[in-house]
C-alpha cells in the first residue's frame, strides 16, 4: 500500500511558487523518518517542479475547477492527501493518515447533515433524479483531499464528471456556476462516501 501527497499548479508562476512553498514547509517540520513523497500535478515543468518527488504533466489544462477534479484520478499512490497549493503547513501532520482507515473511496473535511438541512451545498428537492440516492447533506471544505484508491473512487469520479456536464440540471447554494466542491460533495452523497469529522486537536 503505497502512499503520499499531491497537490496541483496550472498556470501563472505563482502558483508554482505557492505549490514549492507547501512542500518545503512540510519537510521543515516533520522528521525525516516519517516524511513521505510528494507529487506535483502541473502543466509544465520548471524550477518549482524539481524538488517534487513526482511531476505528473495534465495533457491539456483547462486552468479552472476541472483541473482539480483531474488530478484525483491522477493521484500515483493507492492513498493519497491532495493539499491546495496555497496552504503552508506548520507541525507535522502525520495524524492525518489516521482518518484514512475511514475513507470510502473519496473524502474532505466537513459535516454530514440530515436530508432537511439547510446549511449544505444543496437543498434535496434541487438536485432532480439523485434525491432518492443520498441519506445525508454533505458540508466539506475542498482544501485537503483524501483519495484512496479503488471502485468507489472511479464511481465517485465518474458521477463527479457526469454532474459536471448536467451542472445546469440542479441547483447548488453558492456556487451558480460549476465548482468542484459542490460536483464532489453530490457525487460523494451518492456513494455514501461521507466526510471526514476533524477532531479539534
């Protein structure tokens, strides 16, 4: 069972330089022993790629949210934690791994609401045929991914790229137009792949 971490950069040089910043903060802080490889998922190569352990080129970027759904299909480790490139890490995050056992194929920080909430990222009479599929509301932060690799990632992965092209067909709270957090969080409902509760530490 191999694993590591990834995370993606598409265009403007800042992005590289946000996605080098994140993988030297996690080496400065966690001890050798324990660190594990990093793989960047970009659409070239260049001085910020070197450090990576792995760069995975998109064959053709569309520099948007699609570029994210992308790399979860990319991701070369049987688990893996996606990371966006703008974050920086300060301790070591090796406790991260414990919510792995949990995950059901896909999987970000947040709630599973009850099918009458009102505080997810849709309401249940707006997302047409799938109402009678899901058993809960997801509420999820995107910024750090769990991937674990398998059928009900590829389910999960393909719902994701089937509700993208019917994006219009429903009605997602926030986001008018197509995202990749409210595509994720419906397609992981009708899997039944629920997120990660953080404990407070």
């Amino acid at each position: 069972m191999t694993r590591g971490f990834v995370t993606l950069a598409v265009g403007k040089d800042s992005y590289y330089e946000l996605a080098h910043n994140l993988l030297h903060s996690y080496k400065r802080v966690t001890p050798v022993e324990t660190v594990l490889p990093w793989t960047i998922i970009c659409d070239r190569e260049n001085k910020w790629t070197s450090d990576f352990d792995q760069t995975i080129l998109l064959e053709k970027a569309a520099f948007s949210y699609m570029d994210k759904l992308k790399v979860f299909s990319l991701c070369p480790y049987d688990e893996c934690i996606y990371i966006d490139a703008d974050c920086l890490i300060f301790c070591d995050i090796s406790l991260l791994w414990e919510h792995m056992k949990d995950v059901n194929g896909f999987s970000c920080f947040g709630k599973a609401l009850p099918l009458n909430s009102t505080d997810g990222w849709f309401l249940l009479g707006d997302i047409g045929k799938w109402q009678d599929k899901i058993s809960f509301i997801p509420q999820m932060h995107g910024g750090i991914c769990y991937i674990k690799s398998g059928k009900t990632l590829e389910q999960i992965l393909n719902l994701a790229e089937y509700i993208e092209k019917h994006y219009l067909d429903y009605k997602f709270k926030y986001f008018e137009q197509p995202a990749d957090e409210p595509i994720l969080a419906l397609a992981m409902a009708i899997s039944g792949s629920y997120p990660v509760v953080a404990s407070p530490e």
